[in-house]
C-alpha cells in the first residue's frame, strides 16, 4: 500500500463505526516480529499471522475470526 502501512489501515478500520466490527486477520511481514504483531493486536486484529503464511493456519484463523463475529455458522 502506497500511502500507508497495515497498521494504519488497520487503525482505520478500527476507528470507523462503519468497519469496526468486520473481522481482521492481520498478516505481517514486518521487521520488528513480536513488536508488530503487539502492536495489531493492540489496534483491534482478530488475530495475526506471520509470513511465510502457512494456509492451514490461515484458514483456521479466518474461521475462528468469522466464527467470534457470528458471521460463520458452526455446522
């Protein structure tokens, strides 16, 4: 992103009574490993997944993330 880094978008999302609920999964490349991921955390991510991404993982975090937002049906 040209204009800002995944951490300020993920402050947008966060301050903005229209997206503040939508489930975010975090994904970071960052130098700075834990810091960043603190840090996303703290800003609101559902959860935070470190690249190399791994796809199971990925996926089992989107699930848990969509399932907390009642957005994901268990079944």
């Amino acid at each position: 992103m040209p204009e800002m880094d995944g951490l300020e978008l993920l402050a947008r999302i966060r301050g903005d009574l229209a997206t503040r609920n939508i489930p975010v999964v975090f994904i970071t490349g960052l130098a700075g490993g834990i810091d960043a991921q603190i840090q996303a955390y703290d800003l609101g991510a559902d959860d935070v997944v470190s690249k190399p991404v791994h796809q199971k993982l990925l996926l089992s975090s989107i699930r848990r993330s969509l399932y907390r937002a009642h957005l994901l049906r268990s079944n």
